[in-house]
C-alpha cells in the first residue's frame, strides 16, 4: 500500500483503494489541533485510516466531524467508528441521512460487507450552506445525481480546494442516480472554478484547468448519454 500524502498545506489523502483498502473511496483529511475527514471508506480499514493520521502528524481523537459526500458504502462504512470511538460528529445532507442511519440502499449487499448505521449530526438542507469545523470555513454545495444528497465541500486556503466526490459516477437511474440532474451539478463544479480537485475514488487533478478538463470531460460523456452504459462497477 501507498502512504498518506500531502495535498497542499494540511491537507491530506489518507485513505483510498491504494492507501488502506481496496473498497475504500478516497479519503481525506483536514488537520489541525482539531481535523475533519471527508468520507470513511468502506469500515474494514478504520485502524489503518488512524494510522495514516497519526502519520502525518495529527491526533484522530481530535477528529471532530466526519463529511459524508453521499451514502454509498464505500464511503460511508466508517462512520460509527469515527463517531463512537471519537465521538466525531456525522454530515450528509438530508436526502442521504436516512441512507446512513438505517442502511437500507447503501449498497452494502454488493460488497458482502456488513453496515453499521449511524445518526447524522449535523445535517445539510440546503443547496449551499457554510460549516465552520476545526477553525475550518467549510463550503457545502448539493451535487444530486449520482445520489439525491450527495454533497461537494470546498476550501478556501490559500487555494481552491475542492472535495468534488465521485465526479466520475456511475449515473445508473436503476440504482437511483439521474443524469439530467448529475449534468446540472457537475457544471455547479465547474463554476466553483477550483485550483485543486480531490475526486472520490480517482485521485488529485491540479492546476485549475486539468481540474476543469477532468469535471468538463464527464460533463459532455452526460450530455452525450454515454455514462449509463460504459462505465466500470458500481460505486
């Protein structure tokens, strides 16, 4: 497996299917005396996800909210870990909140995986709304499509950096998604005009155009309906 690195300032990938396991979407982690993840991978790799903190040199007691982007397994599996061992409070937005609190269309059968639910703490409504966490002024953006609540955040620190989660879909209507919808949010992204972005399963694109050629690239494959049939697995 690869190490957790750094993204830029105390920005970190520290989880993902060549970080901690195979399951697992990209994780993400926003460091200070106090640190937010964003997303928790599929549950199997929770210990290895607290070593890559502490590795990069934060405390994972300290973890005071974890981000869910949407609720599939893959990046939800981890939640009650983080929530009962550190008491980390659980974001998602309202259209995925019932996802996360009583496993049903989790996706977690398709794994073989075994889903603890979780209580969502704070809970997102709105098409844009503001958190400040862990001395971070964090920007949540509604992106449905892939799910109906999925959610974007996005930092400004010194550069745009933008968690625009699985920006590559799939765009299945038979497993919920919508691509007219997803069309609308991915040209949301766009707008968003970021320096960095840390997609959800499919690595780190900078400077700002790569990350407008890369959103831009499955934008048009929508337009052209080309992402309900050509695309690789589920999640």
């Amino acid at each position: 497996m690869k190490k957790p690195f750094l993204i830029w300032q105390d920005i970190y990938a520290i989880g993902g299917s060549e970080l901690t396991d195979s399951y697992d979407c990209s994780i993400y982690l926003l460091g200070g005396p106090q640190s937010v993840v964003i997303d928790a991978g599929a549950g199997a790799s929770f210990n290895e996800l607290v070593t890559n903190i502490r590795e990069v040199g934060f405390d994972p007691a300290k973890v005071v909210a974890v981000i869910a982007t949407h609720a599939h397994i893959d990046h939800v599996g981890g939640l009650s870990q983080f929530q009962n061992k550190f008491g980390a409070r659980i974001v998602a937005h309202e259209l995925d909140a019932n996802g996360i609190e009583s496993g049903r269309g989790v996706g977690a059968e398709m794994y073989g995986i075994t889903y603890d639910p979780c209580q969502v703490d704070i809970i997102i409504k709105g098409s844009e709304e503001n958190l400040s966490l862990a001395g971070y002024q964090l920007k949540i953006v509604h992106i449905p499509g892939h799910t109906p609540g999925g959610i974007a955040v996005y930092v400004d620190v010194g550069k745009r950096v933008l968690f625009g989660q699985d920006i590559h879909g799939p765009y299945f209507r038979r497993f919920g998604a919508d691509p007219e919808q997803a069309a609308v949010s991915l040209q949301k992204l766009v707008d968003l005009k970021a320096d960095i972005l840390c997609e959800g399963h499919y690595g780190i694109y900078q400077p700002a155009d790569k990350v407008e050629n890369y959103i831009k690239m499955y934008l048009n494959a929508l337009h052209n309906g080309a992402l309900e049939d050509d695309f690789q697995g589920l999640y």
